[in-house]
C-alpha cells in the first residue's frame, strides 16, 4: 500500500510541476501553426518591455493532442550591422618632400579595392591637412580626397587622435598622401584596409529627451525617455554648433529602481564612453541593451556648453530561429525573473541551421484573447478540466489510503 501511495504522490508532484514551470510565465502569445521545421519569429516591441535584461525568459511552449507540454529549441538572432575588414598588403615606396609638403606613397602590389588608410605620427597636438591621391603609373595622379582634416590632441584632460581617411572604394596600385606643412610628419606606421559593410536591420525609436547644465561641474546632461525598454544599440547626439568641439561623453542606462522612506532612488550603469567630436559625426554604437531611461553627460571643461539639436535612439531587430519537430498548438510565453538563459543543442550547431527561413506570425497584443497573464496554466486546452478533475481524484484516493494505514496502525 505504501508504493501504490509513493506512485500516485509522484503522478501528483509531475503533474503540478509542469503547471508551475509554465505558469511561473505571465504573458503569452499565439504563434500560428509551423509549416516547416526551421522557422524565425520575429520579436515584437512591446514584448521587450516584460523580459529580463538578458532574454532568459523567452520560451516556445506547445500543447499537443495528447495534452503533452512541449519545450521548442531556439536560438535569439540581432540583426546587428557587421563590418568586414580586409588587411590590404602594401609597401611604403618612398617618403618625399618639396615646395607643397611632405609626400608619403604607398605602392599595393596586388591591385585591389581601398577605401580606408590609417597613419599613425609620434607629433603630438597637431592640427593638418591631407590631400590623398591615386595613381596607376606614378605619373598621373587623381585626388581622392582634399583638405581631410586629422588632429591629435594630448593633454592632461585630453587624449584624442584622429588620422584615419576615408574615402570611396579605390583601385589604384599607388596611393599619395600629401601634407602641405612646415614641420616635419614622423609617420610611424600605417594600414591600409578595404572595408565591407553587411546591413543589418533596425529601428528607430520615439523618444522624449532634456538638456540641463550644470555649470559648477561644466557639464552638460542629457535624459532620454523611451517610455518602455526596447534593445538598444545606437545614438547619436546632433549639435547645431558650427565650431570644432571634442568632449569627453559617458552614455548610461537604468539598470535598477527601488522606492525608500526619501522617495525613489535610482541606479545608472555605463553603456559607452568616448569623445563627441566635430570630426566624425557618426552615430555611436556599443552592445545591445534593453533600457527604458538614458542619461548622457558630456564633459564641457572651460567650453561653452553645446546646442542638442536632436538625440536619435535606434536598435537592432531581434528573431527567434525555432526548430519545430511536432504537431501542436504553440504558444510564446515570457516574464519570468527567476528564469535562467534556456540551454539547448541547436546552440552548438549554428551552421546547419537554414538561412532562409519562413517567418511565422505570433498574436498581435491589441487582441485581448491572444495575450494576458498566464493564471493558472491558461495555454492549456480546454480538455485540462479533465486533467484537473484527474488530480482531484487522485488526491481523493490519497486521502482515503492515508486514513485507511493511519487506523491500521492505531
């Protein structure tokens, strides 16, 4: 008797199992019936504002006809830009100089395309400016770029440099660089590169920002407000100055908010530094975060402090790659604090996962029926009453055997 109690006490503690581990997940979403066995999901905005900061908590469930509960495998794709670079071997021909400045050319053994060269100097603090030309037969030369400023600054507050030109793809077996100066260029080094970029997808968001001063500390502060966390990997702050700045930037995010006796009290952590410059006006981007609030502070030193005239927040795509291996109804659940990063097979065989894959369609959030808090196991059919009138008479029986050996013994 006591087995037959260990046995129905185990079907007892399985069945409640599976209730709590998916229950512990408080939204859901249909996803339609898969087709093939690879398929990607794409993420949509709002659901990032119930996940974890790291996307643990997102699961594929389904519930098959046999009221089985299924886990599906998936593997989280950002749709980050990639840039390629190639190394472009090269000899420096010859260092020259006459009445219009110092030349530096390049001969690239191979012709191939170009269109970055990098020139490190050991000068300090200095202020040119490059004209590059191109050339097949050292002869006639066709100027790629003209009056390209690089500039280097070092001192005790400041470290910058910036010395790369570049330029629209080139194919010329000799390369020029021409710096019309008095003093005397010590280049160290130099790379050349051929430079490919491989779109990725991503979108921009809304966003409300303000801009305080604090002119005690000399610092200017941007609050950014996204209204709910979305992923997060690029901004780029627009001046509408038009003279030469270069100010130290610290961009942070919310990470953490709790509420005391003196009111709330507020945790930043640090996505990105580096230097806003009037040089390169390009956007910053740093890994993928999922942010609500963002706070950027620029050192203004002894300048005066910069015009914002726009911030602009963009963030890359993100998919589910799923592998689909039986027939069910499934369902996209997420919220979960207690979930850790899910930890399956398909992670460790990347390259036999299909590049184009068909896109399968998860509810739309404005139908109420299709998401809403998962309570008490909602993603179930609607033959789980039999489950549960199964358990209530499985604790019955439980019941009547405990009362049965309990007046045995006595």
């Amino acid at each position: 008797m006591k087995s037959k109690c260990s046995v129905l006490t185990f079907v007892v503690f399985l069945s409640l199992q599976a209730k709590a581990q998916v229950g512990d997940y408080h939204y859901q979403r249909t996803v339609a019936t898969p087709t093939d066995t690879w398929h990607q999901i794409n993420l949509p905005l709002d659901v990032f504002n119930s996940l974890n900061s790291n996307l643990s908590d997102i699961r594929i469930y389904g519930i098959s006809n046999q009221q089985d509960t299924l886990e599906v495998p998936y593997m989280v794709k950002r749709y980050e830009e990639e840039i390629v670079r190639k190394d472009i071997a090269f000899t420096l021909l010859n260092q020259s100089r006459n009445e219009s400045g110092y030349y530096f050319t390049f001969e690239v053994p191979v012709a191939g395309l170009v269109n970055q060269i990098f020139l490190n100097f050991s000068n300090k603090n200095f202020d040119w400016r490059v004209t590059l030309q191109g050339s097949h037969d050292l002869q006639e030369w066709f100027t790629l770029v003209d009056d390209y400023r690089i500039l280097s600054i070092q001192n005790a507050s400041t470290n910058f440099s910036f010395s790369t030109l570049n330029f629209p793809d080139a194919r010329f077996k000799y390369f020029r660089v021409l710096l019309p100066l008095r003093d005397t260029p010590n280049l160290m080094s130099a790379s050349l590169f051929y430079n490919t970029i491989e779109p990725g997808k991503s979108v921009e968001y809304t966003s409300e920002f303000t801009v305080s001063q604090n002119k005690v500390a000399h610092k200017t502060t941007i609050e950014v407000d996204l209204k709910s966390k979305l992923p997060v990997n690029t901004i780029q702050v627009k001046p509408v100055d038009a003279f030469d700045f270069y100010r130290p930037y610290t961009i942070q995010y919310l990470s953490d908010s709790f509420k005391t006796e003196r009111g709330w009290h507020y945790t930043y952590a640090t996505l990105a530094t580096g230097i806003l410059n009037s040089l390169e006006q390009t956007p910053i981007q740093f890994e993928s975060t999922l942010a609500a609030k963002l706070r950027i502070v620029i050192e203004n030193q002894d300048n005066q402090p910069l015009t914002i005239d726009s911030v602009l927040i963009s963030g890359v795509e993100h998919a589910l790659l799923a592998r689909f291996t039986e027939k069910a109804d499934y369902f996209l659940v997420y919220g979960n604090k207690r979930a850790r990063l899910p930890a399956y097979d398909i992670g460790h065989f990347t390259e036999a996962i299909p590049t184009d894959l068909k896109l399968l369609e998860v509810g739309n959030n404005a139908d109420p029926i299709l998401i809403g808090p998962l309570d008490e196991y909602e993603i179930a059919s609607p033959n789980q009453l039999w489950l549960w009138l199964t358990l209530i008479v499985v604790a019955a029986a439980l019941g009547w055997f405990s009362i049965k050996m309990l007046k045995k013994t006595n």
